[in-house]
C-alpha cells in the first residue's frame, strides 16, 4: 500500500450492515478485500458478487482460536492485511439492568469486546513489522451517551472507545493508525437483532425520521482510511441530522 488509496482490507461482520456496505465500498475502490462472518450463505454471496478480489473466511470472532488459526494463514495475495475494518457487533435487549437477560449480556461482551481484541492481535504484529496500516473500530455514539436499556451494549462500546485510545498509545512510532468511528442512530439491521427479529418494533425505532445508513458509515470508512499517512483521525462521532442529545433526565416525585 504506497499511496495509501489501494491495498488489503480485512473486514469483520461482512454479511450485513455496515461490514458489507464497506467491503463492497472498497473492492470497487480497487482494494482486495478478506470479508468474515457466521452466516456462510451471505458471506459466500458477497465473495461471488465482489470476484477474485475477495478472499471469504467464515468465522464467529467470538472463537479465538479460530480467529487466530485463520487470518494468520491468509493466502496470498490476502496475507498482507493493510487494513483492519473491525465491523462485527451487535445489541441484544433493550431492557433495564434489572431485567435483562444475562445470556444477552455475555454474547455482547463476547462479540463486542473480545471480538475486536482477537481480531486486532491477530493482524496487528503483521501491520507493526510492514511499519504500515490502520484499524479502525466499529463504536457507537453510545459508548459517550448512555440512553435507559443501552446498559451492557454502551459499555461495550465504551470498552471499544478506550482501546482504540489505548491502541493509539501503544502504536506510536509504528507508522500503524488508529480510528473509532462512532455512529449514532442508522438503519441496517441493528435494531432487528436487537429486538430478536421482532421487525414492527425494529422500524419503529426509525419511524418519521432519516437515519443514516450503512453506505454513510462505509463511506467514512473508506475517507479515514485514505488520508494521508501521516494523518490519523482518532475518533469520529457522527449522526444523522435528526439525532441530538436530549435534556437531563430528571424523575419526578409527583
């Protein structure tokens, strides 16, 4: 990657929502693209849509030993990741810390947290020995603004957050870049996951307003990646123009 605008990307969650619409973005940039996920029939879609530009490992980030076995033997030309897209995340619930289910609480640490540490350890020693690349991290805007029922998932996200700090810290001097982007309310199929495939509730969440969507983040993906070498954009908050923050919660007593 020598003028930065074309190279390997290694994207996380691929088989939907923002980790699509960015390895998508990016093959038709010209860059090759290792795209990861569960779901094997989406995955093995996206790679015959995208050609020999595309490399497919199915993979649950959540396995360490996987994800180890795996993008360390990447074949060539894929072996040489210069960039690192870790997408794959999601919310489960939205209930009070009292009530919600524990089960829901593991699978978020599990994929959100351990997910981008396997991964990041994974290809990082490549990227610090090449003295080039960049990995950017899918956050939230939740990881800054908590919201009633956002509890694990805004911790996790915040846990992403910090990392990524930490990450820049530790990188310094390796010619290795580090971004959190931090997205706000968008439309994939975030809130389907969340509320268990209960569609009706998930389009509420998005009733009479224009959330972004996947292609805007990719899209700053694709922008923070290409900037020059020497530039690193540490953490990117964005939202729709038909998101802002609400007044203090204050409970009444009568």
């Amino acid at each position: 990657m020598k003028d930065n605008t074309s190279g390997i990307a290694l994207i996380t969650g691929a088989t939907s929502g923002f980790g699509r619409a960015t390895a998508l973005l990016f093959a038709d940039r010209g860059w090759r693209v290792v795209v990861t996920g569960r779901r094997e029939d989406r995955l093995a879609e996206l790679a015959r849509s995208l050609g020999d530009r595309c490399h497919e490992v199915v993979l649950d980030a959540r396995d360490r030993r996987a994800v180890f076995s795996r993008l360390q033997s990447l074949p060539s030309p894929f072996d040489t990741v210069d960039v690192l897209v870790n997408s794959a995340g999601l919310a489960l619930g939205l209930e009070k810390a009292q009530e919600a289910d524990l089960d829901d609480w593991d699978t978020m640490v599990d994929t959100n947290i351990k997910g981008v540490l396997y991964s990041t350890r994974a290809v990082l020693p490549g990227m610090v020995a090449r003295g080039r690349g960049h990995v950017v991290n899918i956050g939230s805007a939740a990881a800054t603004w908590p919201y009633p029922g956002g509890n694990t998932y805004g911790a996790t996200k915040a846990f992403v957050q910090q990392f990524s700090n930490n990450l820049r810290a530790d990188l310094l001097g390796t010619g290795v870049r580090v971004t959190n982007v931090e997205p706000g309310l968008a439309e994939t199929e975030f809130s389907t996951v969340r509320f268990k495939g209960d569609a009706v509730r998930a389009k509420s969440v998005y009733r009479g307003a224009l959330p972004l969507t996947a292609e805007d983040i990719a899209g700053i993906v694709y922008w923070v990646v290409t900037l020059p070498p020497h530039v690193n954009v540490n953490r990117l908050e964005v939202m729709p123009t038909d998101q802002a923050w609400g007044p203090m919660a204050v409970h009444r007593r009568e």
